[in-house]
C-alpha cells in the first residue's frame, strides 16, 4: 500500500461546537494529508447515534450503520476526545459500541485526548483498552493535549512542542496504515461484543 493508497478517519468525541479535541483532530488530519493520505473527520455532531442497545440491531439505530461502514472502509483510524471523570467521552463510548472487529481487527488506530486541566493519561489508557479488545493495532505515539483552553486558543496551538506532537501523530497514521499486527492481543480473545448490535 503506497501512501496516496491511505484513508484516515478521525472520529471526534466532543460534542462542543468549539471543541479543541476537533480542533487538534483536524491538525493531525492536515498531517496526514501532507504525507500523502485521504482524509476524513467523522464528527459526532453529524450523526444519529442512539445510546447502545445490544437488543437493537445496528441497521435500526439512526445512523450508526452508516458510521460503522465509513470506520470500516479506513486504514487508520484516529480516536479523539476529551476527558470526562477520568475516561473519554460518551458520546465516543456510544460510536464505538456500535462497532467490533469488522470496523477494527487489524487496524491500525492512533489515540488523541484533550483535558483541562493535567495530562489525559486514563483516557488514553481506556481508549487503548477497547483497541486492544478489538484486536486493533495502536500506534505506540499517541498526543495528549493537558490545559487544553491555554494550548488552543481561537483553533490555532500556542505550544509548537505539541502541535508537532499532534501533527506526527497524523504522520504516523499514514506511515503505519499497512503493518500487520502479531499475535493477537488477549483481550480481543476473550471479548465477546453484541455481533454488530
């Protein structure tokens, strides 16, 4: 797979209409652009996404078929979001739900959280978690953004050390589109899901 053969989708867990995890999403997708790829946000605002119900099938919850197919058909997908108490945000929880290993086995998947105050390391951590239970493969750089409302103002960063951070995140979901991940992880062995639900 070339570079210009590469589609990322970055998929945003803030609802805010100014968001800085949408804002730092698009900065990486810029960077992947400029390496070569295809690109797209897939913003949560944009969709009908029904609070999970594994009694409901995916194809009768709004738009949460249609979200599936466009995780589905990426190489890399980029997950964004804030921190809530601790963990990313539900409105990612809900969208991620409503995917499994279809959408996410053998994937390469790069992770980005934003918080307002110190850094977003559980966020992060969980975010990994449930890739690793899909059986996805994460880059091992991942961005972290802490005092978000000092670090982005008016959606542009005022620390270059971390907008380059986010930028070669967005490098590295190109540069990593292909790898191949080996063994499988213990976790996606023993995780069930809802079968597309």
């Amino acid at each position: 797979m070339s570079d210009s053969d590469v589609h990322v989708a970055a998929l945003c867990g803030s609802l805010r209409d100014g968001s800085h995890t949408r804002t730092a999403l698009e900065r990486a997708l810029s960077a992947a652009e400029q390496a070569g790829a295809t690109t797209e946000l897939l913003d949560l605002r944009e969709y009908e996404l029904p609070t999970f119900d594994a009694d409901r099938d995916r194809e009768d919850a709004g738009e949460a078929d249609e979200l599936a197919r466009r995780v589905r058909e990426a190489d890399t997908i980029l997950l964004g979001s804030p921190m809530y108490h601790g963990s990313y945000a539900s409105p990612l929880k809900t969208a991620l739900d409503y995917c499994g290993f279809d959408e996410f086995e053998d994937k390469t998947v790069g992770l980005l959280a934003v918080s307002g105050g110190a850094f977003p390391v559980t966020a992060l951590e969980h975010m990994r978690s449930v890739c690793r239970a899909l059986n996805a493969w994460v880059i091992p750089h991942e961005a972290a953004i802490p005092n978000a409302s000092a670090a982005v103002e008016n959606g542009e960063f005022t620390d270059p050390k971390l907008e380059k951070r986010v930028a070669t995140l967005g490098r590295r979901a190109v540069q990593y589109a292909a790898i191949e991940p080996d063994p499988d992880s213990f976790e996606s062995d023993q995780n069930v899901g809802a079968a597309g639900r």
